[in-house]
C-alpha cells in the first residue's frame, strides 16, 4: 500500500515553464465555486490575503494512483501539501491569510479528503475548469484525467501578488506563503 502522507524519494522535480509568468497583477476571477462546506465561494470576494493552493489530485487509501503518476514532475505529493497547509493553518491565519485548495476533482471527493485530512480550510472543486481558464493555469494529463499543475496563488483583495511555481518539495509550500507574507506586508 502507498503511503499518501510522505513524499517518495527520488522523485523528478518539475521546472519553470514559464506557464504562470502572467499571473501577478491579475485580478482573481468572480467566480462562485462548490467547496466543501456544500456552499457555493465567489473566489474574487475575499478581502486581505488570499492564498489558493491548486493542485493535481489527492490520493485515497487503497486506491492505486494514476500508472507513471510519480514519473510526472510535480504531480506527486498533494496529500503532504494539504497537510503542511493544515499544520501551518494558524500561522497563515495570524498573517490575515485565508487559505482555500483548489483541484479539479468533485466536492465530494474533496470531502472525503478534508474529512480524513481534518483540514481547517475549505477546499473548492474546479471540475468545470471554469477557475483554470480564466486564469489561464497549466494542466497535464494522467490517468485519462486532466489536471491542474501544482501553483499556489496569493491574493491581496482580490489581485494577485505572488505566485509559487513550480512548488517541490510539495509540503515546503506553506513555508513559503510564511516567507512571502512576512518579508512583503508585515509592519
């Protein structure tokens, strides 16, 4: 059985494509997306800081990932991610941060992985790539499935300021939203 909370050794490590270099400055979009708590969230809404971390798919206990799926670049470790964000959820929220995650895997999928997670945040499904295309975000293909790369975003009132890109190891992301918010908005 694979153990989705650590990250393999020796996995290959994505590199910048340039895929995201249009981002910052951008305006999020005003899109209302499902998320877990069964309500609808308008992503372009939030004020002060906003951190989306978008990433491919979380892996189940006893389901077998996607064939090659740690030979792709970036696509495994979601599962460390989700809980490094968890872990660092406080020190986010004492910055005026709010996280969301972000894939384009059903709600209830995502439940069942915030549940098992018990993540403090809520997590929204993109499954009509609606959030994707606006922002124009990068994709790959596994498993038949199409997915998001791995990119966190951070936000202030409702523009982006930062992009993390790519992200490796997974579960150093949240350190660097601590790092970013800290050396560039804090008096």
């Amino acid at each position: 059985m694979v153990d989705l909370t650590k990250i393999p050794e020796n996995l290959p490590i994505p590199q910048d494509d340039g895929a995201v270099k249009h981002l910052v400055g951008t305006s999020l979009p005003s899109l209302s997306l499902p998320a877990t708590n069964e309500e609808l969230i308008d992503i372009g809404s939030f004020k002060d800081f906003l951190v989306i971390y978008c990433y491919p798919m979380t892996g189940q206990p006893d389901v077998p990932l996607p064939e090659g799926w740690d030979q792709i670049p970036g696509a495994r470790g979601c599962t460390p991610q989700s809980c490094s964000f968890r872990d660092h959820y406080q020190e986010l929220k004492a910055l005026k941060a709010e996280v969301l995650g972000l894939s384009v895997q059903t709600t209830d999928y995502q439940k069942e992985m915030a549940e098992r997670l018990h993540l403090p945040f809520l997590v929204v499904s993109d499954v009509d790539f609606k959030f994707q295309k606006a922002l124009k975000l990068p994709t790959f293909l596994a498993g038949g499935m199409t997915l998001l790369k791995r990119v966190t975003i951070i936000a202030k009132d409702g523009k982006i300021v930062a992009v993390h890109y790519p992200i490796f190891p997974s579960d150093s992301d949240p350190a660097w939203v601590i790092d970013y918010l800290e050396n560039h908005y804090q008096k």
